[in-house]
C-alpha cells in the first residue's frame, strides 16, 4: 500500500521506506498500525451503530405491538397480563436460575483444555440440572396457581393463565 500526501504529493511506501528521510526499511510500519487500529475502531463503530438501531426498531415494534394490544384487549385484560408477567417472571428466574452463564464457562475451560469429553459431560449434567428446576418451577407455580390468584392477584381469572404458562418452564429451562 502507497500512502500519498494530498498537500505536496509526496509517496510513500512503508515497505521500502525512505533512507533519504532518515526512515529505513520496515521502520515505518507505525502507519500501518494506526491505519489497522482505525479500521478496527471504524468496525467497531458501525457495528454498535448497527447494534443500536437494530435494538431501537426492535424496542418500536414491541412498544407498537404492545399498543394495538392493549387497544384490542382492553384496560383490564391488560392489567391482568401485568400482573401475570411479574408472577411468570419470577417462575421463569426461578426456572433458569442462571445456569447457562455457569455451563457457558465450564465449557469453554473445557474446550480450552480440549477435553471434550469433560464439556459434553457438563452438558449432560446442564441439561439434566435444567430439566429438574424447569420441572419443580412447573410444578410449583402450577399446584399454587390457586393460592396466587386468591390471595396475591386477588383475581381468580389469573389462576387458568397461569397453569397454562406454567407448562412452558421446563422447555425455556432446557432451551436456556
């Protein structure tokens, strides 16, 4: 690559360098370190810009869908839904209870060592940790659905929605 002044139109090529300047051969090479670093920082940008307006578009859309909802549905569908989001999220933490955050780390300290035997060990393990506390959080939330409608949503319309969305934990669990 010739770098080119567009003031004097001096050329230089960092290969050859220029011993008449007091730049040998190969010494000049901090150009193209910082050309490399501002490319890198360049991709860097773009792709944070991309990241960015993809996230804003994605927020529209939900705050779009979420509208047409609430005006389909009503207010007080729509305040059952709240309440039956807080409920299911807490069933949901309970279900996942951070375990792909732990695998993903001990699987690559596997991998990193190359036992793959050791990493698809701790998947099974994983996949079965999963399945008992996706299990145990349908379970609960499913036997309490009950007792969560009456006394904390003090909505009894709350207890067939959430038996419903209490079947879907252990598959998030074992996806997660």
């Amino acid at each position: 690559m010739i770098y080119v002044c567009e003031l004097c139109g001096y050329e230089y090529n960092p290969k050859a360098g220029d011993p008449d300047r007091g730049c040998p051969n190969n010494k000049a090479n901090k150009w193209d370190k910082e050309t490399k670093f501002m490319k890198k920082l360049g991709k860097f940008f773009l792709n944070g810009i991309l990241l960015t307006t993809c996230s804003v578009l994605m927020r529209t859309v939900a705050v779009s869908f979420n509208i047409y909802v609430a005006q389909k549905a009503g207010a007080e569908a729509m305040g059952l839904y709240s309440l039956l989001t807080g409920i299911y999220g807490f069933a949901l933490t309970m279900a996942l209870s951070g375990l792909h955050l732990a695998v993903t780390k001990l699987v690559a300290e596997a991998l990193a060592l190359n036992h793959r035997a050791a990493a698809l060990k701790i998947v099974r393990h994983a996949l079965f940790y999963a399945a008992l506390f996706g299990v145990a959080a349908m379970t609960l939330l499913h036997f309490s659905a009950e007792l969560i409608a009456e006394r904390w949503l003090h909505d009894l319309r709350a207890q067939r929605p959430l038996k419903l969305l209490s079947l879907t934990l252990p598959l998030i669990s074992a996806s997660s």
